[in-house]
C-alpha cells in the first residue's frame, strides 16, 4: 500500500518529495544528472517567458495558468519514475493505459490528504496540464524545450551521447506544432523551433 497523508502540511513533506529523487535520461551516460524537480522549475521558467513573449505579441494567455500548469505537469513521476518517451509513446494503446494507470495513482494515492475540494481542483489542473488550451500548449512545448536545454548544456560538457535526443527532439517538436490550431500560436512557436534548429 502506498503511504498517505493526513493533512495538507504532512502532504507537503511526503510523497511528492520524491521528485527531487526521481532521475531523467537514467538510461543515458550524463556529466550531470537532473531530477523531476529541476525539470519542473526549468519547464515553468520557461513557460513563464514565452508565455510573456506571446502577450507582448498581443495574444491572450493567462501567465499564471501557464506556471500552476507547469508546476504540476509531472506529479504522477513521483510515483511512477521518468519513463523515456520513446518507450512512452512506443504505441497510442500503451499510451493509453499509461495515462490510465497514471491518472488512478495520482488521484487515488498521491493527493490523498488534501482536502476534498482542493484535490478535485489539483487533480483538474494536473490531468489538463498539457491540454489543448494556448496555457498547455505552452507547457507541452516548454516541456520539449527543456530537454534541448539539457542536451546543450551536456553536449557544451563534451558529452555527445545527447547529441540524438536533441535531434529526435525536432521531430518531437514537429508533431506538437501540429496539435497547434491557431495561425497565430503556431507562428510563434515555429519561430521559436527556428532559433533552436537554425
């Protein structure tokens, strides 16, 4: 049985502390391991300034949403670890579960202990965090963001076991730019995607 909390403050120093404990690219040999907590305050940050950049453009998007949306995006990992996403994404049916299988842990175990009212609406905000809406996409490509980030930052290391995950990246990249409606939205985002594959 997974452990539970049984007020909000226990919740706060329990199981969603493993965050800064769960580990990405664990399959690859890297300088400097980042962990699930860094990835969500790097996500953030960035959604944070290209969410600006799409306001100073005359777009609206609620900047707030966008960070809250951030912040959340990768709760389930904390119980499920980092899976790679070519593994993730190997097939829509396993997709599927995963997301079924994800969505039962965050609401049945991780948010037990908050109060029902306020776990309805963090479960909400959680399960939406990479939504259709302009604020998740966003985060989903915020999300894509941060691993040519870490890519840069290793390869600048020497370390070129990176050097694919940054190209595979752009496809990545490309299919999101087709999960995007808006003209106006996807331009943005395509110039953004030029600047980081000139």
């Amino acid at each position: 049985m997974l452990e539970q909390s049984s007020s909000p403050f226990e919740w706060m120093t329990g199981s969603i502390r493993r965050l800064s404990h769960i580990k990405r690219f664990s399959s690859f040999p890297v300088n400097r391991q980042e962990n699930v907590s860094e990835h969500s305050f790097w996500v953030s940050t960035y959604a944070y300034i290209i969410a600006m950049i799409f306001v100073e453009q005359g777009l609206k998007v609620d900047c707030g949403k966008v960070c809250l949306k951030a912040t959340l995006h990768d709760w389930e990992e904390s119980m499920t670890g980092d899976i790679i996403r070519s593994f993730k994404y190997q097939s829509d049916e396993f997709r599927k579960q995963a997301k079924e299988i994800e969505n039962r842990l965050v609401s049945e175990s991780l948010l037990n202990g908050l109060p029902h009212n306020i776990k309805e609406k963090v479960f909400k905000e959680w399960l939406t965090s990479k939504d259709a809406s302009i604020e998740g996409r966003i985060v989903a490509f915020c999300d894509l963001l941060s691993v040519v980030a870490y890519c840069d930052e290793e390869l600048k290391l020497g370390n070129v076991h990176l050097q694919n995950i940054k190209h595979q990246t752009k496809k990545y990249f490309n299919e999101f730019l087709k999960t995007v409606e808006n003209p106006k939205h996807k331009q943005v985002f395509s110039e953004i995607i030029g600047e980081l594959y000139p």
